[in-house]
C-alpha cells in the first residue's frame, strides 16, 4: 500500500510515540509534530486505519500500531533509514539518540574483555538486557543462553497472565526453531503474527546471525513486545553480531 509523505510520517509519528510513552497516540500530539489541525491529523488516521497500519483500541482512544504497520515501518529503516528520519518535521530529540553511540561502546568492551568465546557471547547478551530492556538470547553451540526475563515480564504489556504464559510457550520451542529454521539474513526480525512458533505472544524477534568457534550459524538477538524503539534496538542487535564475529575470529 503506497502512503503519502504525510500519512508516511504520521505512522512512523505514532510508532516513535507510542514505544517511548505505551499509551495510544491522539490527534492533538500528533497536529504539533505536524503542525496541522487535528481534523487534518484525523482524516489521515483514518485513512491509515483502513489500510490495517493503525488501530484504536477503545472508542474514546489515540492509535496504536498494527503487525503490519510496524512492517512497514521496520522495512523503510532498513532499505532507506534517511526517509524515517525525514519524515516528522518537527521529530522531537529524543534520550535515545546519543546512549546509541555509548551502547556500541559497552557492547565492545564486554565482547573484547573475555578471553573466552562462550563468556564473550553471554556478555554481548546481558549488554543487550541491560541496553533494551528486553530478554536477550544467544546460541552457544546446542545450548540457547537466555538473560533478562524478569526484566522482561516488568514491560506493561506483560500484565496479563495469558500473554505470559504465551511467551513462555515461544521461549520453550525457539532453541529447536532457531537450529532448524536456520534464519538466514544478517539481521532478522520476526514481529507480533509473524513468530512462526508464537503467533499469539504479540512480541518481536529481532536476531542477528555471526559466526563463531561453534557454528557459522550462531545467533544472538533479543525478544520483547512489539512496541520498541526499533531504530535502536535493531542498530544493537547488528552490532553485537559483527563485534561477536570479528573478535571470535580472533580468538
């Protein structure tokens, strides 16, 4: 479905928004980004909504994101990043701009202080943890190390048990499907529906694939809701899995 350059941003408006506050975005918020009426911010929504980016989750509510608007969304970061940054005119600077810079940095220093491949790849892992706030998982070998589910059930959108208990149904079989499916991109991200082993658990599988001393298939990658700071996280991830392969080859 091809948008406009202002429903285009609107979208994206919505998706920043929403992942920074977890709280459905309304018209008045997003007529300041714009500077435009709320009628105008309205009619656009709409149009949105029709193409399936957007929802409204009750009557009186802002919007929220769909699967496929988050697709949209993480397909234009990815094939052309400068048309998200261009695309709200007045973007707000945001706490997540610089700690980017200094994320990369942690994460190289925790890969290159271990001596060991299997320390450094639990290190890269629980950086993510602590940089995303998400659960971070690797391979190491025929074993999946996982980090930071705690952490990961605090997010609002783990308040309900069901929700839960379908996370945890997905963090049961994603060993075995990361070593079958074999995910072949550099980077790749799985959100909400398309989880082929948890269609039901509304979270995002961002992994990245490196090679190490125990596959030229390993993984690292982190799980968490489908409201995320995708631009962030993303970078991180893909960071983490080149930093995890140039040191491993030297060790």
């Amino acid at each position: 479905m091809s948008l406009t350059k202002r429903q285009e941003g609107i979208l994206f408006a919505i998706i920043e928004e929403y992942a920074e506050l977890a709280t459905p975005v309304g018209s008045v918020t997003l007529a300041k980004l714009f500077d435009v009426s709320s009628a105008t911010i309205r009619a656009e929504m709409a149009r949105l909504e029709e193409y399936g980016y957007i929802a409204q989750p009750h009557t009186s509510a802002g919007r929220v994101p769909t699967d496929a608007g988050y697709r949209y969304y993480v397909n234009t970061l990815s094939e052309n990043p400068e048309e998200v940054e261009s695309a709200i005119p007045l973007r707000r600077e945001t706490p997540d701009d610089k700690p980017l810079e200094r994320g990369n940095r942690v994460l190289e220093v925790r890969i290159s202080s271990q001596t060991r491949a299997d320390f450094a790849i639990r290190g890269a892992v629980d950086s993510l943890v602590e940089l995303t706030g998400n659960l971070g998982l690797a391979t190491i070998g025929d074993q999946l190390y996982m980090s930071g589910i705690a952490r990961l059930f605090t997010q609002p959108e783990f308040l309900d048990n069901q929700r839960v208990q379908a996370v945890a149904k997905l963090l049961d079989n994603l060993e075995p499907w990361l070593r079958e499916a074999a995910p072949g991109q550099p980077l790749n991200i799985f959100i909400g529906q398309e989880n082929p082993i948890g269609k039901t658990s509304q979270v995002s599988l961002i992994v990245s694939r490196f090679r190490s001393p125990y596959s030229d298939r390993s993984y690292i990658g982190v799980l968490g809701p489908t409201r995320q700071n995708y631009a962030r996280v993303m970078s991180l991830v893909r960071q983490a899995g080149v930093m995890l392969e140039n040191a491993l080859s030297l060790k």
